[in-house]
C-alpha cells in the first residue's frame, strides 16, 4: 500500500509538471499568431500500433487514457497478453496509411473554408502545422466487466515558425471510434474500415483546431 501510494504522489507530481510546461507552451494563443501561409506536415515517425486489453486494469493505463490519476503500474505479462492479442491484426495495421490519410482530411477541410492560405511545402510558408502520430489501434472501453473495444488514435499538434521554432503546442489530440464490440468482432476488414474513418475524422478536427482559433 506505501508503495502505490508513493507511486501515485509520483504519477500527480509528474502529471502537474507536464501541465505546467504545456501551459508554458500554449502561452501564446494559436490565434494570436499571423499565419500568412500554412505548410502541413503529418509525421508518422513515433506512430505504433497496439491493442489495449489486459493493461486497461492497470491504474496507471487508465490514467493516462481517460485522465485519471492512479498509481504507476507496469505488468509484463500483460504486456506480453495484449501483443498476442494484436498479432492477427498486424498486417492489417501495417497496410493503413494514417498519415496520407489524416493529411487528405486536413487539408480537404482547410481548403474548403479558405481558413489559411496553404503552401506546398515549409519552404517559404510563414508557419507549419505539425501532425505526430503517437498510439492507436484498439482500446477496452473501460475496465472490467466491460470487455469491448473502441479504435483510438493519439495525435499531438503543434504550429511551428518559418525557422521551425514550436511556437504552439504540443497540444493532444485523442480520437476514439464510433464502433464498440468485442475484440474478436473486430475483422482485419472491420479494423481497417474503422481506423480508416477515425483517421479522416481526426484530420478534420485537427484542421477545425486552426479553423476555429
């Protein structure tokens, strides 16, 4: 028992650390910045698939999913659990093209309000919408009994200058699918068709973000 709740004073110290240094970020409003033309650069590069079954009992897992503060627990076998249970759907996760797809619906839905002028490249654009793709795949939709599951996928945004420097952000961005269902309804067909529609639907919010700024 001292040893979680010394794991949790951990896990709120961190977690206030991390809020402090987010608010130091944003502290410049996106709307207060001139963009005069606007680059869009949607980053796989940290993106990994994962499915979130047996580790959705973990405090800690809990916590960072859905904002809650617990204790810091680590589980390799439930580790181990959840990378079997997304084994079968791996190729099928390896063919999705998140960023192509999350960078259509972004500038799609730019373009269509005329929110920005947007440039072809950060060459010569005043600014840059930085897109990073973190988690997502599938997620228990809350701790046991319950046992379905929901698509998700992670994103941080940022606005960078014509020199690269962040000038917002990064701001965090989590999207959950519509379907809800137990993990062996999810078909590699049913998985794509799902993670295809949350990552068009997670473009276009990132694009209301500047929109609407």
């Amino acid at each position: 028992m001292r040893l979680l709740t010394l794991a949790a004073a951990m896990a709120c110290a961190a977690l206030i650390g991390v809020g402090e240094a987010n608010a130091q970020r944003n502290a410049a409003r996106l709307g207060d910045i001139q963009i005069t033309s606007l680059a869009i650069d949607v980053s796989p590069e940290h993106s990994e698939f994962e499915v979130i079954d047996a580790r959705m009992d973990e405090t800690a897992t809990a916590a960072v999913f859905f904002g809650m503060i617990g204790a810091v627990v680590n589980s390799a076998d439930n580790n181990i659990e959840d990378q079997q249970k997304a084994e079968p759907l791996v190729p099928t996760a390896e063919s999705i093209d998140l960023d192509t797809l999350i960078t259509q619906a972004l500038t799609e839905r730019l373009a269509s309000r005329n929110a920005v002028p947007l440039a072809e490249s950060a060459d010569g654009a005043s600014n840059t919408l930085l897109v990073e793709i973190g988690e997502w795949g599938l997620i228990r939709r809350s701790q046991r009994p319950d046992t379905t599951m929901r698509a998700f996928l992670k994103l941080n945004v940022s606005v960078l200058d014509a020199r690269g420097r962040r000038v917002f952000g990064p701001e965090r961005q989590h999207s959950i699918g519509q379907m809800t269902a137990e993990l062996s309804d999810f078909t590699p067909e049913a998985f794509r068709a799902e993670m295809e529609a949350l990552a068009v639907r997670a473009g276009q919010q990132v694009a209301n973000t500047v929109i609407y700024r």
